[in-house]
C-alpha cells in the first residue's frame, strides 16, 4: 500500500473516531469539548478625568475589596475646596437666627391679632404692622434657608468632584496590574489598573449545534481543567447557550461556571467539557 494510501486511511480512521463521539446516531456517551477559562470577573478601571497619579495604595498581586481606594490623582485643590464649601455650609448662625425671629413675629402677630378680634384693644393698623414685621421676617428665613440649600448642593458638587480623583475597586478579588506609576500622567479613560475575581471562573466552548440543542441554561456539567501539571474534574453549571449558532463556523457558545477556591485554577488555561451525545430515537 502506497503512502499516500496509508495517509488516507489514517484520516479516515480519526475522522471516523470523531464522528463515533459526537454523531447523535450512536449510543448515549460524551463529547469531550475543549474550551477556555475565564475569571468570573475581569474588570479594567481608568479615571473619568486627567489628571496626575499621586497615591498608589496597592501593589499588583494584592488581594483588593469592592470599595478599596487603589488610586489617588494629585488632589490639594479640591481638597481645600471641599473644606472651603463645608465651613460655608456649616454656618448656619445666619439662618438659625432668621428663623428664630422669624417663629417669635409669628408669635406676637397671632396674640395680635386675637387681641383684635376679641377686644379691639389694639388698632388695624398694629396688627397689620405686626402682620408686616413678621412676614417680612418669614421671608428672610426663606432666603436664607434657600441659601443654604445652595451652600450644601455646592459642598457636595465639591466632595463629588473630589471623589472622581480616587479610584475604587467595584469589586473583591486581585490587583493583577497597574499601567501607570507614582507621578505618571493619565488622561480621561486610560486604563490604568486591573483587578479579577477568580474565585468562580467560566468555562467557554463552542459546540456543534446538535450537541447544543439538548443544553439548557442551569444544566450541570462536567468539566476538566488542568491545576499544575495535573487534570482536575469539576462540576459546573451552565450560565449561557447561545441562542443562535455562528454563521461562520456552524457552532453555539456555551458557558458554564464554576468555583474556584483558593484560586487555584489560573484563568486563561485551556480545559473541557464533557457534553452529553444522545442517541437518536
């Protein structure tokens, strides 16, 4: 037998091999499907606005909780902004005095104007003097309570503005990089550090669209991954079957996620999944 020949009967012997795994004609079994994991989350941060990297919080590597200031941009001026704003906004000596004034018219106005209309001991013209004195007070303390309204809508504006120079983890897991040092220039949405949550990851295959009709979202399966220089079984459960299949390659993404304690699954190494191949009734 030629070469030639020898090579085609090879072929054709994995072909048949593949075809036996995964060809629904067959006795119920398992298609191993290779795929990629994933972190469960990867999230990369940049600031919202320009600015110069002062204080560096954590190292790459460090583990990082949701809410952690990682970052700081130069900041003194809106530093002194926001105390400048909170004094302003705390003094309120102006406006607790217009509006005790304001409640003691009120007062001498009503006994006023009772005395009016009970005994006519005093005159039309003093309760509306009275009625003058105090309205005019009440809206002195409107103005001023206005004011201060203004005042604490502007030392907020201040802390927000303030905020937008820190830079907060949204979530709990590890600082896997940082792309800029102390002192470095970042503009508006440069990245500048990563962090990943690796404690759950997911798995990511593509799967021919036979093998795919069967799998339903919530469906659990088995998974291999390598840890080291061994190959762990999991357990994992579907969170994605596409529900189209890939006009270019005729196959369905399907994701299944699965826990990762202690880490020790490194996202980004390849693993499998074992898809159920039933046979045709």
């Amino acid at each position: 037998m030629s070469s030639v020949s020898r090579k085609s009967v090879g072929v054709f012997f994995v072909l048949s091999v593949i075809l036996v795994s995964v060809c629904p004609v067959f006795a119920d079994s398992t298609a191993r499907i290779p795929g990629l994991t994933e972190p469960v989350r990867d999230v990369t941060l940049s600031f919202d606005v320009d600015g110069t990297l002062g204080d560096i919080r954590f190292k790459e590597g460090d583990r990082v909780k949701k809410g952690d200031a990682l970052i700081e941009l130069r900041k003194s001026f809106e530093e002194l902004d926001v105390r400048r704003s909170r004094m302003i906004w705390d003094s309120k000596v102006e406006v607790e005095s217009a509006k005790v004034r304001a409640e003691s018219l009120k007062t001498v106005y009503v006994s006023t104007q009772a005395l009016f209309e009970r005994t006519a001991s005093v005159s039309k013209e003093e309760l509306e003097k009275k009625k003058l004195e105090y309205d005019l007070a009440e809206a002195e303390y409107q103005r001023l309570a206005v004011a201060e309204k203004k005042e604490e809508m502007e030392y907020r504006m201040a802390v927000e503005k303030r905020d937008k120079l820190i830079l907060r983890s949204p979530i709990s897991g590890t600082l896997t990089r940082l792309f800029l040092d102390e002192g470095e220039s970042c503009e508006n949405r440069q990245p500048v550090a990563q962090v990943v949550d690796s404690s759950q990851c997911i798995m990511v295959c593509n799967v021919e669209a036979a093998l795919a009709h069967s799998l339903k979202k919530g469906q659990s399966m088995a998974l291999s991954v390598p840890v080291g220089f061994k190959t762990v079984n999991v357990t994992g459960r579907l969170i994605y079957v596409a529900p189209v299949v890939d006009k270019a390659s005729g196959l369905v993404t399907v994701k299944a996620l699965f826990d990762n304690p202690g880490g020790s699954v490194r996202p980004g190494v390849a693993g499998a999944m074992f898809v159920p191949v039933k046979s045709k009734k």
